[in-house]
C-alpha cells in the first residue's frame, strides 16, 4: 500500500512538471503585430501576406490591414511583406519573450523597364485587391471588382454577372435575369448579398431568383464561388453568386451614369414605348 502511495506521488509530481514545463515554454514566445498600407496614399492593404522567412509562420493583412503572428520563439528573422501590384519589403526584426514587437509596412507600386522605357504597372485599386483575394482562395472562385464591371454598359446584375467565365444567364423581354452557373439551372445555385442568403421571391421559378431588378452600380465587389467550402449552404451545387454592397468611402465620390436605347421587340409594354432610358447615381 505505502509502495503504491509513493508511486501515485510520483505520477503527480511528473504531470506538474510537465504542465509546468510547458506553461513557461509557451509564456517565453513573443509575438509580431504591425499594419501594411500603400506607401503614396496610406490606404490599408486588405489581404496583403506577411510571411516570417525560414519558418513556418504567417499572416494574412484584416480589412483594416492589420495582422498578427503568435507564438514566435525568442530571436532575430527576417520579415516580408508581399502584395500584388506592389513591391515586396523584407525587414529585420528581434523577437523577445512575452513581448509585442510592432513591424510596420508601407509597399510602392511596382514598376516595369522595358528597353530604357520606364513603365509604370498601375493597376486599379480595388481590382488590384480583386485579384489578390482570387489568388490566394483556397477554392475555385472569382472576384471582380466595380472598377472592372462599371466599364460596360449592362442594365442589371445579371448582365454583368454573365461576364464572369462559366456563367450563362436567360433573358426575359431583351433584359438578363436568370443565373446558370457552370451550366447548372437557377435553382441549383444561391445568391447572396453581403453572405446574407436572397429568397426566391417568385414561386413559379422555384428557388431560383432574378436579378433583372438589382442594379450592379450599388454593388462594389461580386464574388463568384464554383468549388463549395463548408461555409457556403449545401443546396449551391453549381456554385455561390455573393455581392458584395459598397461602404462608406473615406473621400467624397460622385458618380453618375446616363444610358439610352430602343427596343424593338414585341410585348406587353408596347404601350409605354420602345425606348430604354437608363440613368443611376451615386454620392458619398
């Protein structure tokens, strides 16, 4: 009895130097924050990749391009920050134990020479972003930004969408409305806007819903998912149409779009004439 007293103190007296052990191996790491922003305008990089060289951490830039990298051990490295359309930055950095060190990026714009011609690769902003977040989605997906879409001359959403590769959309009195996904039919797919799932408003159509009425001139980014994830629903078997609304700018924009056509189909509305007229604005 006494002999199996002693063994049970032992176990004890292990397991506590073991969780102490490691309570004091994970208090003695540190930790990396900073913010990336473009160096000209101060405007944050959202998405942009903060990588720790020769280890095996890393961080994706948040919205407002802040990142985080826990759990460093103790020590100097060398830090890049990387972003496209930009110029990659590596930077020093000394890591202490249970401390905060605070590593800041600011990226240029990357340029081309060509032949003693100097070239300037200006992609636009938000289609720069658009494409960074393409690249670096772990699914199939593609992302188009208003900088890219507002160029054409589409009366809805749903003529803009069908621009996207593997997209097909019908038409009801000249005017898109219907999205086919991959060849999938409507009611196969699932639209959202902000992620918040878009109801079927007709039942006759069953789960399928017309955008001939969303006007793409309030959208700021669409979002096209072909490769279902777990946070997508279940019932998107082609795939998942997400638009993605403007916000509030930081500077005041004015834009305003004026259209005009005539159609000379048949119908019902003959009556308040053939002509289309098409005028949206918008202010912030």
């Amino acid at each position: 009895m006494t002999r199996f007293k002693f063994n049970l103190l032992l176990i004890w007296i292990g397991l506590f130097s073991i969780l102490g052990l490691s309570n004091t191996f994970a208090q003695s790491k540190g930790k990396i924050v900073g913010k990336l922003i473009e160096e000209s305008s101060g405007t944050p990089l959202i998405g942009a990749n903060v990588i720790l060289l020769n280890t095996s951490l890393g961080a994706s830039a948040d919205l407002q391009g802040n990142y985080t990298i826990s759990g460093v051990q103790p020590g100097t490295y060398q830090i890049s920050a990387s972003y496209l359309g930009y110029e990659k930055k590596v930077l020093d950095v000394t890591v202490e134990a249970n401390q905060v060190t605070v590593v800041d990026f600011a990226l240029k714009e990357s340029e081309k020479r060509l032949g003693g011609v100097t070239v300037y690769g200006q992609l636009t902003r938000g289609q720069a972003k658009a494409l960074n977040e393409q690249k670096n989605a772990p699914n199939i997906k593609n992302v188009v930004s208003s900088e890219q879409f507002q160029v054409f001359p589409d009366r809805n959403a749903a003529e803009t969408v069908a621009r996207i590769p593997g997209i097909s959309i019908s038409y009801d009195q000249g005017e898109g409305e219907l999205v086919q996904i991959r060849g999938m039919g409507p009611k196969y797919n699932s639209l959202t806007v902000n992620g918040q799932r878009i109801p079927a408003p007709d039942p006759g159509e069953g789960r399928a819903v017309g955008l001939d009425l969303l006007n793409q001139e309030l959208m700021e980014n669409i979002v096209v998912t072909k490769a279902l994830t777990p946070d997508i629903d279940g019932d998107a078997i082609g795939g998942n149409i997400n638009f993605q609304m403007k916000q509030a700018p930081d500077k005041g924009i004015l834009a305003i779009n004026a259209g005009a056509g005539y159609n000379d189909q048949h119908s019902y509305f003959e009556e308040y004439g053939k002509d289309i007229v098409d005028l949206s604005g918008v202010v912030g």
